[in-house]
C-alpha cells in the first residue's frame, strides 16, 4: 500500500490573519484541498490521511465533503511537534506491510506533481527514505551569533528540502517508537530521525514550482502558477 500524510497542523502565523495558511484559498480553492487533490488525481496513492489540529478536524471533514465529496480520507488529530503528527498517521493504519510506503507532505505545497510522488514511492520502497530537494542556486553562509560570517558551505553540496518525504512505514514507526519525549521534539523532521539512526536517507529531484507557503507574497506567486498551468491547458 502507498499512503499519503497530509500535514496540516501549523498554526501560519507568518501568513497573517486568523485563519491558518492551509486554509486560505488559492484561485477559488483552499490550498489544503490542492495539496490533498494532487496525490488523488496522481493514481500511485491508495490512501490518504490529514492530519490537523483537533480545533480544525469538523472543518477540515467540511471542506473535504464540501470540495472533494464521498471519499476514503481519513482526518487525523495532529499532536504537538511534527514528529508526534506523524506518529499519529501511523498508528492510524492498520495491517502495515513490509513494502507499505508513506508519503508525508506539508499541506501548503500544493504544487506538487506526479513525477515527484512517483520518484519518492520508487526511492521510499528500494532505499526505506527519501527527500524531495531542489539544488542551493544561492551561496549559503553560516553564522551561529547573526553577526558574522563563519563558514561558505560548498554550494554544490547544498540542497534546499522541500517535500514530500517518504519512508517505508514499517522502519520509521520502528525508529519513532525508540524516541524519547525530548528527541521526539528536538528533531525537525523524521528525515532528521532516520539520520540519528545512521540510516540512509536517498535525495529526489523537486521542482521549483512546489512552493512552500508560508509569507504573504507566496500567494501572489502561487495565483501565478495557477494561471500558468490553466493557459498550457
């Protein structure tokens, strides 16, 4: 089986507003819904979970019912990092096997295609992870007080994360299950948990367009992208 977690649990505060940013619309659509669309219309997806703060479960259904109609999702309640969302998706699936697959996506990357999803099954099933990344095009530079510069990174071996990252689900509820509180919270991914395991963690080529967002002016250029897509067609 190939699942897909949808995590919408943040609170957006950096978008503005009182509506979290997974909620805001896009073109007539909440960016939720375009993020959940992408991986139902991909056919490589057999189930879908949404994972969103319990405040937001009734209207996220709402939105689902409202937008998508009678379909298998499976609205769960998010926990209080990242890392303990995930694992919430995951004890909410039954009969796992040993080729089952999860795709864990942030919800407000609505842009994502069924390349990506297709190449992050294909590397999740031969190497157990994968991250979606697209190639540093910046210089990066390191500081640990923001003052001065401490170290230039080689730049060819810098890559900007997006997602989704997938796993095989039986190593990573293994590998979470292991976790105390305080690395359930420390860690900012669960790339980060295969990592502290020393296990490999193989690299998907993304895309430019498979935008997180997060600021205001996102939404402008998401609305862009929208308009792109709609005039190929």
């Amino acid at each position: 089986m190939v699942y897909a977690a949808v995590l919408a649990g943040g609170s957006g505060l950096r978008m503005g507003g009182d509506m979290p940013k997974q909620f805001l619309h896009v073109a007539d659509r909440p960016i939720i819904i375009r993020s959940i669309d992408a991986f139902l219309e991909s056919g490589s997806v057999d189930k879908v979970f949404v994972a969103v703060s319990a405040d937001y479960v009734c209207y996220t259904k709402e939105l689902i019912a409202k937008h998508i109609g009678e379909t298998d999702i499976s609205v769960v309640v998010g926990g209080k990092n990242r890392n303990e969302t995930l694992l919430n998706v995951l004890h909410s699936i039954e009969n796992i096997n040993d080729d089952d697959v999860i795709l864990t996506h942030d919800a407000v990357r609505p842009f994502i295609d069924k390349r990506i999803i297709d190449e992050n099954i294909a590397a999740a099933r031969e190497y157990g992870a994968c991250n979606t990344v697209v190639p540093a095009v910046d210089t990066i530079l390191r500081s640990t007080d923001g003052k001065f510069i401490e170290s230039v990174p080689v730049r060819s071996e810098i890559f900007h994360a997006q997602t989704p990252q997938s796993f095989s689900v039986k190593k990573l509820l293994s590998l979470y299950e292991k976790l105390t509180d305080d690395k359930m919270e420390s860690f900012t991914d669960a790339c980060s948990v295969f990592l502290s395991a020393g296990e490999r963690v193989f690299l998907v080529n993304g895309d430019r367009n498979n935008i997180k967002l997060t600021y205001p002016e996102d939404m402008e250029r998401a609305e862009n992208i929208i308009k792109c897509k709609e005039e190929k067609e």
